[in-house]
C-alpha cells in the first residue's frame, strides 16, 4: 500500500452525491429478484457484470431502471442502503446524502412511505451503530415532465421530516433545469434545499440555468463548466460546491481516460470541489476507489486529497454546530495521517 493509498484510507470521509438505486450490487439484485419471484434477463451474476459497459448515459439509465424492478417492499430498500453503508463504512465514511428516485418507485406501485421507511431505518441503524449521519435528497426525473415531479413533490410534503433536499437527475441532454423552475420554486418555499445534475453530458448553459433558475446550492457533476471562463469565475466567486463523480464520468465516457480529468484544473481555478461515486455498482467505485483513480491519474499529493475531502463536509448539508464538529475532526484525522 502506497502512503497516499494508505493516507485516502484513514481519512473520514463524507459522500454527497450517490444514488442508492445505483448501488445495487449483481448478487443484491439476484437476491432480491428470487425473494420477489421475479426473473431477471440475465442468466448469471457475470453476465449481468458485462452489462455493465456503457458508451453512454443513456445505455446506464435503461439498466438502472431495469434493475429497480427488483426493489418491491421496505424491507428490499432496507436492505440496499444497509448494504452500501456497510461498504463504504469500512471506507472511513462518517456522513453521507443520500439521493433517491421516487419516480422510479411510484410508477411501479411502490409508496414513497414504503422506500423512505426502508432507507430511513437503515440510516438510523447505522447513526447508532457507527456514527454516520445521513440526510436523504429525493430526485425529480427530468426525462418525465414538471406536472409528474410537482405530483411527487405532494407526495413528499407528508414526508418533510425525512428528506432535506431535493434534486434533478436522469437524462441530461434535451432536458435542461428552465424546465423545472416551478417545482423547484415550489420545494424551496417548501423548505427543501435544492440541488440538480448539470454540466455532465449537458452544455455549461445547464449549470448557468440551475443556478440562476433553479437556484440550487450545489451542482451534481458540473465538469462542463471547465468550458465557460465566465462560468468558472461564477463558480469560483460564490464557491458554489460541485459533487464530482470521476468514476462515473469515465465509465460513460464524458472523459476518454481519467488522465483527461478535468478535476485537477478545477481544483488549481479556486472551484469547490467535493469527490463521490454516483452510482457505485455500476461504475466500477465507491468512496476510496474515486479518491484513488484521480490520484494516481493525476499525482493529486495529501494537499489536494485533504482540501477535496474537507470540502465535502463543508459543502453538506449539515447545521452549522454538525459541520463544525465534523470538521474539526476531518482536520485532526488529516494531520494525524
């Protein structure tokens, strides 16, 4: 173990952009299709492995809704986020926001109570077993339009005390955030924090719009932003935090190889980068695998590795009295390290 691997090791991490419905493992998935007694149209656990190599966004989306099917009763969404927490507990992580598609579940026949029960009773379990603290972010699919996320948003009102934020994710390109100015209008009056995937696959106008528009605090990806000066200035002044996937951006091939990741020149802008996995089953990474790929592509020292980490504390959700808790430990881990 190299000292740097050792050193993104030991580090307390915290995760800001992941999706649970994309950390659904090929033997997770199996599992709960033979509990659900469903067929998946795969014959084994590898072939659906070699499903997963994409081209692009869309080729992931249409597995990622085709693998959803298997989540059926609480118990199934229980049992996926214990299965990450696990996973990524043994990563150092101490704080996670947990995104979730309710739209994905509705449609099916599934009640929002049923999958936040689950995924809320995993994360009680973990806060009182290990510490992490978690807050859940519910996600508006863009490809269906703002009178289906306004109807999930009713919905979501029985369930203020349980989600903080919500968000706009799913397929970028042709769907940009004016589409959801009033719902997202609607959530903040609501007390919703407010976030959105921009600057992915979209152009830079997408993370302009979510911005202005929407008025988001934090940009899911933003890695497109690199090629707008006047945007990156915006981004750097109000540091504007930006969840960065860089697994994920490799995988669906927005970067042909990690080395031309953009995350190294953001980080030397002034922009508030935050490192996460997206969705780490299907991308090939969770929390420390992310850590490590831009470290050995790009010779990130513990400076840049420190500074990436702490700002996903400070980008959080978190109140404030949390935040400086965290952070104050996230610095006593770091020099200790």
């Amino acid at each position: 173990m190299s000292d740097l691997t050792g050193f993104i090791g030991r580090l307390p991490k915290s995760e800001l952009h992941m999706h649970i419905e994309g950390s659904l493992e090929p033997e997770l998935m199996f599992q709960l299709a033979a509990r659900n007694g469903l067929t998946l149209p795969y014959p084994s656990i590898a072939a659906l492995r070699q499903a997963y190599n994409f081209t692009r966004l869309q080729d992931f989306l249409d597995l990622y809704y085709k693998g959803m099917a298997v989540l059926r009763t609480e118990e199934d969404f229980y049992d996926l986020a214990a299965a990450y927490l696990a996973k990524v507990r043994s990563q150092g992580l101490t704080h996670v926001e947990m995104f979730f598609d309710p739209q994905g579940h509705l449609e099916r026949g599934i009640a929002l109570g049923t999958v936040i029960n689950g995924l809320r009773r995993a994360l009680d379990e973990a806060k009182l077993e290990s510490g992490i603290s978690s807050h859940l972010i519910m996600c508006f699919l863009r490809h269906l339009d703002e009178a289906d996320a306004q109807a999930t948003l009713d919905l979501a009102l029985h369930y203020k005390d349980q989600i903080i934020g919500v968000g706009l994710d799913s397929s970028e390109v042709g769907h940009p955030p004016r589409n959801f100015a009033r719902v997202f209008k609607r959530a903040k009056e609501a007390g919703f924090r407010l976030v959105a995937h921009a600057g992915e696959e979209g152009p830079p106008d997408y993370v302009w719009e979510a911005i202005d528009i929407l008025g988001v605090e934090r940009i899911d990806h933003g890695i497109r932003a690199m090629e707008d000066p006047a945007l990156v200035a915006r981004l750097a002044r109000d540091q504007i935090p930006l969840t960065v996937c860089p697994l994920s951006n490799l995988r669906l091939c927005v970067v042909k190889t990690m080395t031309d990741h953009p995350v190294k020149r953001m980080l030397d802008q002034g922009l508030f980068v935050t490192l996460n996995s997206d969705d780490p089953a299907y991308f090939g990474g969770y929390l420390s695998e992310n850590y490590q790929a831009v470290q050995q592509a790009l010779g990130f020292g513990r400076p840049e590795i420190a500074q990436m980490g702490r700002n996903g504390f400070a980008g959080s959700f978190m109140g404030a009295a949390e935040k400086a808790s965290a952070l104050a430990a996230f610095d006593r881990a770091a020099a200790a390290a």
